[in-house]
C-alpha cells in the first residue's frame, strides 16, 4: 500500500524525524537500497545495499560530512553493507538469506535509484520481500519534463542518465514507470507541466506491506505510434502525479 503521497522539495527532515522517534522506543531496523552516493541516510541505517566495492573508503567520507546534532545522537558503528547490483536477481541472494535469518528489517530507504536502472519493477518486488514498510523518493514528472536541468547546453528533457519518469495514479494508488522516449524531448505540450521550482521537484511517498507497480502499458510501446502518443497524455493528467 501506497500513502503519504507528496510532490515538493525533496527535504527528508521530516523522514529522518520519523526513523528517529522509532528507535528510541524500539528495535527499528533500517536498510537503504543505493545510498552511498548523496549518503544522507548512513547515521541512521543498520544496513546498505549498493554496487559500490569501494565501501569502506565510501562510507568513511559520507560519515565525515555528518555533523548535525540529530545525526550525533544517532552516531553508531557503520551499516551492514552488501555488495549488489540490484538489477540482477543473483546479487539478491545473500541479502534474501540474510532476511531469512534474522527476519525483514522494519524500513526500507530508496531515493533517486529506481529512476537509472532498467528493471525498477524487480527491484520493488525485492524491496517488499526485505522489509516490511519504507520510503521511494524519484524526481517528480514536472522537474524530469524541464529542459537544461542536466546541462545548460542541451535542450533535452530531465536527466540523460535516467530511464524512466515516475508518477504515482491517484485513483488506484500505484506507481506507474513512463519510460523515457525520444518523443518527450520534441514534444512541445509538456512544457505545459514542466516545472524548474525546486518546491516541486520530487516525487516521495511511504508504503507498507507491497508497493503496487506497473509498467507503462505493460511496458509494451504498441501496438502503433498513435496508441503510444496516448499513453503519454497521462503525463499531462492531475490523475498522475
């Protein structure tokens, strides 16, 4: 289940107040899923997963940079990290054995990961068999839909190294993956919703239980151009935010 949806600035305070409050009166185990590159997660996670080998370097120059006093409170030993490519389902094993173990980590953390990798679906089916409720954050479709956000010499949309645009459909509550086609970029109505105010450049929500997902048609760009030209009207729609 999908709730506590919000477009805005992407601030985690509130997030990171949460996790906060549910440590000090239990045993409130966090994981995030790729979160050594910004790494504003690591003083309050007890487990990381992400591609990079080089972690302790890693992890000891994120920890460097922590110096806010709710981050001196939450100060302990670093994450459990497991070393995964998270698009390849061998690379899950020794987490989903480490889960069977010790039983799912209460609260899972992915922010602007699922937006550069080809399989997003996968990874939320994997996500929901760690963790038992947690937190998806990806750049809303207003600030993907702007041009020059990525580099002020190219007019195309977003950002080059993404994928997909992710909205949320408010009618059902699930999480729908447009993918990232040229047409986008030579389409001239979605300057309509594109939007460079950073009060509106991230999509974040919280789940609990499974996190309902679905592929742009199936993930099927047919059966013909004008049926595909359709689709990406619900870019255009309140209904998808």
């Amino acid at each position: 289940m999908i709730y506590n949806i919000q477009v805005n600035n992407g601030n985690r305070s509130s997030l990171i107040n949460y996790i906060n409050k549910k440590k000090i009166y239990d045993k409130f185990t966090v994981i995030d899923i790729g979160g050594t590159m910004n790494g504003w997660s690591i003083p309050y996670i007890d487990a990381l997963v992400d591609f990079n080998e080089q972690k302790e370097d890693s992890m000891e120059k994120l920890e460097e940079g922590v110096n806010s006093e709710n981050n001196k409170e939450t100060k302990k030993n670093k994450p459990l990290f497991f070393n995964c490519d998270i698009t390849h389902p061998d690379s899950w094993i020794p987490i989903l054995e480490y889960v069977e173990q010790n039983g799912k980590f209460d609260f899972c953390i992915c922010t602007h990961t699922l937006e550069d990798i080809m399989n997003p679906g996968f990874v939320c089916e994997q996500i929901c068999k760690i963790a038992k409720e947690g937190y998806l954050a990806f750049p809303s479709k207003y600030r993907e839909l702007c041009r020059n956000v990525d580099n002020q010499m190219h007019n195309y949309r977003g950002y080059i190294h993404h994928r997909w645009i992710f909205t949320v459909r408010d009618n059902d509550k699930k999480l729908v993956a447009f993918p990232k086609i040229n047409y986008l970029d030579s389409e001239p109505r979605f300057d309509q919703i594109a939007n460079p105010d950073n009060e509106c450049c991230d999509l974040n929500f919280f789940w609990k239980d499974n996190i309902e997902f679905e592929y742009l048609n199936n993930n099927f760009l047919g059966p013909n151009v004008g049926a595909v030209l359709k689709y990406y009207d619900k870019l255009l729609e309140s209904g998808y935010m």
